[in-house]
C-alpha cells in the first residue's frame, strides 16, 4: 500500500510523491525483513497544531518537527501516522545549513526509519539514526 501525503493548514512542496512513496516502502520493507507491505499517513502541518498533538498524546510541552505513531496490530501490515510541521523544517534547514527539501526529506525517512525500529535517544542511537538518514538520503537523490 503506497505513503499517503496529506497537508493541513500549509503547503509542503513535497514533489514525487509515487517516487517517494515506492522509496519509503522498498525501506521499510528491507529493514523489516519483508514483513508485509506498508501503510504511511504522513500529515504536515504548523507548530500549533502539531504541539496540540505533543501536549495530548505524549505530555511534552514543546515544539518538534516530527511526532510518529505505530499503529500496527498484531500480525498486520505496518501502519504508521507520521506528523511533521513545515515551520520546523523551515527553521532546521537554516539551522543546520542545507536545503528545506532535504531537509523535509530527511525528516520523512526519520519517521520511516523510527516504524523500522531505530531509535534517536541515547547518542550512539542518535548517530546511528544520523547516518541512516544520510544513506537515505544519498540512496534517493541519487
């Protein structure tokens, strides 16, 4: 089952979506040991809205630039909803010195990469996250 891309009060400027789509479940499905196909909502959206998601569903009072939830019944296809707010993305890609749709980009394969299983709390977690992002990255824009 192909990502789905919706926008909710913002425009993305997410382009290829079939190719990203096709992408994101060719990764999922190699981490995840050709487990099943996929199903992936990814809703962008601005700061507020997706702090109202922080505050509701993980008491964190804080701006983020994504929030991803698993989804997954037992024994099914994996399913995820992936919140990203653009004016994080907007505000990363100056911080960090690259372009908001790599930046934008990295964060998409964030939430995939997090359903797969890595985690970004401890720092050899983090680096680890880092490093699969950029393969992703590397691997897509090719």
């Amino acid at each position: 089952m192909p990502a789905s891309f919706h926008e909710h009060e913002v425009k993305s400027g997410l382009k290829g979506k079939r190719k990203l789509s096709a992408y994101l479940d060719s990764l999922v499905n190699e981490y995840r040991k050709g487990k099943g196909k996929t199903s992936l909502t990814y809703i962008f959206c601005i700061d507020e809205y997706l702090l109202g998601i922080n505050k509701q569903f993980l008491d964190h009072d804080t701006y983020t630039d994504i929030i991803t939830f698993d989804l997954t019944g037992e024994g099914e296809l994996l399913t995820g909803e992936i919140y990203i707010s653009t004016e994080r993305i907007e505000e990363n890609a100056v911080k960090f010195g690259t372009s908001y749709n790599d930046e934008l980009h990295r964060v998409i394969f964030h939430g995939a990469l997090h359903l797969c299983g890595f985690k970004d709390k401890s720092a050899a977690d983090k680096k680890k996250m880092r490093e699969m992002e950029d393969s992703c990255l590397q691997a897509y824009f090719k």
